[in-house]
C-alpha cells in the first residue's frame, strides 16, 4: 500500500482495477481443473488481479496473496533456463517455435523428426524440463526452484500433494515423455524428465509472484523490485516470441489479436502478461473455458489492454522527442564567466558551436532523427555537443550509429563531442576503447555538458583571438570591481587588500563558512562548485583572472553558498568586509563604486542567465 493509500487517498489506478474485480467477481462461467485431482479442490471464487510496473510497484486486488500451483505457467521460465544452460541454436534443435493452434496435451510433434512444435505445449516442455542441466535430479529441481525465486523475489516450494497428484495420474503426459524418447529427443530414460516437469508444475506462486515474474521480462530479465537478474537478456525475447504465437495454446491468435500482449495461462487459473518496458499483468481465478484458460482471467487482460491501450502493436511515437533541446554558443554559453571582447566574439562566432540535448531511449528510430539534423548542419559547424544526460537507454544498435557518426565526422573539420555517458555503459566503452581511423584517440569525453561547452568555447575563442597568455596576471586597474576607479581611489583600495595565492586544487572558499571577505581575481582560475544530495559535485562556473568572487558576501551577509577551488596557480586579493563598511565613514565614493561596479557585473549575469533560461525552457 502506499503512502498515499494509507493516507484514504486512492490512486485511480487502484480504483480501476478494484472496479474491474466486482464487474467479473459474479462471472461464474467455467470450471476449475480436475484432471489433476488435487487441482479439483481450488475455491472458484478465489480472484486476485495484480499489476506490476518496471520500476517496482505492484497494485493488488483480491486474492492476491492465495497460493497455488503454476502449472503451465512455469513453461517459458524453464525454456528460459534451457536457453541459459545450452544456448538458442541446441535448443531450436530440439523443440521448433511454431504455433501448433492445439490443445496443450496434444501430441504436436513433427511427423519425421518428433520433434515438438514448440515448447508451450506439454510435448515442448516435457522435452524443454529434459535439457536442464545438474549432475542428479535434486540438483535440477533446485535449479528450477532457485530461478523462479529470483523471478518472484523469495525462495519458493513444490506443493507436494498437487505434484504426487499429478505424478500418480498424469498418463497422458507419461505417454507424451515415452514418445519424446523413442523420437531420440529425450535422449534418456523419460521418468525423470517428467517427475522434473510435474515438480516445477507444483511450484507454488501467488497472483502477487505472477505479476512481478511477468514485469522481470518486461524489465529485460531485471526483477525490477530486488534488482536481481533472473534471466540473462538475450533470452528475454525469445521467451516472450514464444509467449506471443503459442503462450495461449489454442487462443493463443485471438489472444494476440485482442490483447495484443506476450501471456501464459495454466490450467490452476493463473495467467500473466507482459508489455515490454512497461507492466506484467497478472489474474487468478481457478474456473477455465473450453480451452483451459482461466475464465476472469481473459476478460480482465482483454478489458485492460482495450481501457488503458496496451496493446504491443499500439505503440507510442518515440522519434520526435529525442531532441529534448538544441542550441548554439551564441544563445546560451557556458558557465565560464568571460571578459567583454571574448563575449563579444562568442555572440558573433558561437554559432559555430552546437549543443543537442538528447532524451529519452536512443535506439534506429531516434538516433536517425539526430543523424540527419547534425547532417544538414555539419558545414556550418566546428564542434557539435552530444549531451546524453536525459537518456535513458542507448541500444546497440544506436550505439553503433553513433560511433559511426564520430568516424565520418573525423574526415571533417567538425569534432564531435560527448557529455554526460554512464562511464561504466557498454557505449562508454564501445566509443573510449576506439581509435580514430589516423590513430588519433577517439571522441572527446566530458562528464558534463557544460564543461564540454567550456572547452569548445576556448578552442574557438583561440582560433580568432590567439591562445590566451592563460597565466598573466592582470592589473587592479583592469578588475571589473575597478572599473572607473580614480588613481586616488585604487591606492586606497590597494591599502585594503591582502594579497594571496593558492596552488592548482587548494579551496579557497567553503561553503557553510562565515563570509569574511571578498575576493578579487587577478591570475589564474577559479572553479565554483556545490555538493549535490547524492555527494556528487556540480561545477557552477568558472571564473578567470579580472573576476571576483564571494562577493555576495557585500550584501547578504550569509554564511557561503558555494566552495571555490583554484584550478591554476591563483593569485588574488582578499578585501575584509569590515574594510569595507568602514569606506562608509572615511571614503563612501569608493564604496559606491565598488558596489556600481559589482551590482553592474551581477546584473550582466543575470541578463546573460535570464537569456538562457528564456532558450532552454522556450
Ligand atoms: N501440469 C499440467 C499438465 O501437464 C499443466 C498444464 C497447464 O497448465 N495447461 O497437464
């Protein structure tokens, strides 16, 4: 229950779906199994529906912590595991993936070969349940009860009554198991293979358990909840094929037609349903149709997907956002604090410069859109940034297109840039373990966008400017605190000053701490930085020589903000701030100008910021 049901509040979601229980609780069509005697006992009126989301929340309703059996239901998890223990190829030799559009008892093999048509049909999962690995049965069994555990999120059992039911009745399956072995698909004595296949029938789950399977392989094989790995992710979509043609046996065409979700029912009552990404869906209600699904089961699947538009072939325009937003060095610039004429240049030439902020999964259909927008503009540009701190997923696929898109860029004179990839992602690696076609490195990569702005604008700045002297110091006079000083006013203020110096990663500031001083840069540079909630660190700008700083001290008073750390050899000044109240009694021009000129330097500031929200929100 959430926080918010706790509080009576009552998420519609949760009202949808207690209302879609009491329309089908009086639907009592159907009958609860009894070819297995033990499955006769099931109460019909038991009925829970859970929904499951990928990022780990499950709404209940009704029976949904009843235990029982999961009978087919277990099928495509062991076929999962089959996969695990002997790969796609070895598998497919042994059990085909075509819908046979039989009854799940029926003996679908092909004629020559006995092979079964797939491995949702008994004959498929029997012959499945045989290629398990484990050197004796028990090792086996464990091994099927250790991975439906991790699906589900808590060890789980065999219900022995429901498994010796079956074992001492189920003929017809024995019969299945002896065929499978005189086709040579059973490879040894069939009885174990099925007492294996009984037991993993047997294992008990909840409607609760289902739901949390069914969003582990829409999660990719992740159990969104534990965190935990349940099935390796290659193997996630063949399951969920298999689920797709054949997961419903016999209605399995219809199933897809109207649900339009990958799905499993067995004969206990249960069914779950996956839509890929998003939600496992699961029902159980003990009364089956004709075709032994569960009854309540179909009508809630099909009620959910037509009210809340599931359907997988329903699926959502993802190209047209990918491009969160994009803007060029002469809108928005970067958060390195520059003196005028290196401004002046950056609006004229910042064009040059081009920032895509991209969001959301990049994958063919994404990708593509950035490709051709970088495309028609490449010629106009020197460096292109690709910010990928909104993304959510990079495929392989648009991986691949993205390291194709650095290698023919690298023939031009526009560089590609990265900020913001997941250092340990497979596209980190993929881009930092390559060498460019010369030899030279790779990409250039920079943690944030920013930064990588920063870098861009030197480069450009460098080029019409020449490479900036970097370490000379620059005199009081040419300060922004200074400007229009009279020679009278700068010696009285030099009087004030305490010279300082600091080496490359000394913090000259710290937040938290009372604001003494400020501070006039006048050699080297200087970064300004927060601590974020999660202990990383955010670089809020970065100031070179002729800038100030903690100079919000002059009017707030309050403890500082931000802590300032020297990138370079710096060298600076340190105006008391009690000096500087006492200018109000022995020389209040200066403190005037002093404080013109700062209030003259924070509003350019905030012109330049109120700008680049106007562009970045626009
Ligand atoms: N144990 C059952 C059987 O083999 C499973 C069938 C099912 O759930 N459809 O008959």
């Amino acid at each position: 229950m959430s926080a918010a049901d706790r509080a009576g509040l009552k998420s519609p979601i949760r009202t949808y779906l207690e209302k879609l229980h009491a329309t089908y609780v009086d639907l009592h069509d159907g009958q609860v199994a009894s070819y297995i005697p033990e499955l006769s006992h099931a109460n019909p009126n038991w009925f829970g529906i859970c929904v499951a989301t990928t990022d780990g929340y499950v709404y209940e309703v009704g029976d949904s912590r009843q235990t029982f059996t999961m009978q087919s239901i277990s099928k495509p998890f062991v076929y999962g595991l089959a996969l695990e223990d002997h790969g796609k190829d070895a598998v497919f030799h042994k059990i085909g993936v075509e819908p046979s559009g039989d009854a799940f008892n029926s003996i679908s093999l092909y004629p020559d070969s006995g092979r079964p048509f797939n491995p949702m049909i008994n004959a498929g999962a029997i012959a499945t349940t045989g290629m398990i690995n484990g050197e004796h049965p028990a090792e086996k069994l464990q091994r099927l009860l250790d991975m439906v555990g991790v699906y589900c999120g808590h060890p789980v059992e065999v219900d022995q009554r429901v498994y010796e039911s079956e074992r001492s009745t189920g003929h017809r399956n024995r019969a299945i198991g002896h065929m499978l072995r005189n086709f040579e698909i059973l490879t040894d004595d069939p009885e174990p293979a099925l007492d294996l296949y009984f037991q993993q029938c047997s294992i008990l789950v909840t409607c609760r358990d289902l739901a949390i399977m069914a969003v582990t392989l829409a999660n990719g094989g992740l159990n969104p909840i534990s965190g935990q790995r349940a099935v390796h992710q290659p193997y996630v979509e063949p399951i969920l094929s298999i689920m797709s043609t054949c997961g419903m046996y016999n209605s399995a065409g219809e199933w897809i037609y109207d649900v339009g979700m990958p799905a499993k029912s067995g004969v206990s009552g249960g069914v779950l349903a996956v839509l890929p990404g998003q939600l496992g869906i699961a029902v159980f209600s003990p009364p089956l149709d004709q075709r032994s699904n569960s009854v309540r089961g179909i009508r809630v699947c099909e009620d959910m997907s037509q009210d809340f538009n599931l359907h997988l072939f329903h699926a959502p325009v993802v190209a047209k956002s990918v491009i969160r937003t994009s803007y060029n060095a002469s809108q928005v610039t970067s958060q390195r604090s520059r003196r005028d004429h290196e401004e002046q240049l950056l609006q004229e030439q910042g064009h040059r410069i081009r920032v895509y902020d991209l969001q959301g999964d990049l994958l063919f259909s994404t990708v593509e859109v950035v490709l051709r927008d970088i495309m028609e503009r490449h010629e106009r540009l020197d460096f292109i940034i690709l910010d990928l701190k909104h993304v959510t997923s990079i495929d392989t696929t648009a991986s691949s297109m993205l390291c194709d898109l650095l290698h023919t860029l690298e023939a031009q004179p526009c560089m590609l840039l990265f900020s913001n990839i997941e250092p340990s992602s497979p596209f980190a690696m993929s881009i930092l373990g390559r060498e460019g076609s010369d030899g030279s490195q790779g990409p250039v990569i920079y943690e944030d966008h920013d930064l990588a702005l920063e870098w861009c604008e030197n480069q450009l700045l460098a080029r019409y400017l020449g490479t900036p002297s970097g370490d000379a110091a620059i005199p009081l006079a040419e300060h922004v605190l200074c400007q229009g000083l009279s020679e009278r006013d700068l010696n009285h203020l030099q009087t004030l000053l305490e010279p300082l110096s600091f080496a490359p990663g000394e913090r000259i500031l710290e937040t938290g701490h009372a604001p003494d001083y400020i501070y006039l840069l006048t050699r080297g540079e200087v970064s300004v930085t927060i601590e974020l909630a999660d202990g990383k660190r955010k670089r809020l700008s970065t100031l070179p020589a002729g800038m100030a700083f903690g100079e919000m001290a002059l009017i707030e008073r309050a403890p500082r903000s931000a802590d300032v750390t020297a990138l370079t050899p710096v060298a600076c000044y340190a105006l008391p701030i009690a000096a500087f109240d006492r200018l109000q009694e022995i020389n209040p021009s200066l403190r005037m100008m002093l404080l013109t000129n700062l209030l003259r330097h924070v509003s350019g500031t905030l012109r330049r910021l109120t700008e680049k929200v106007g562009i970045l929100t626009g």
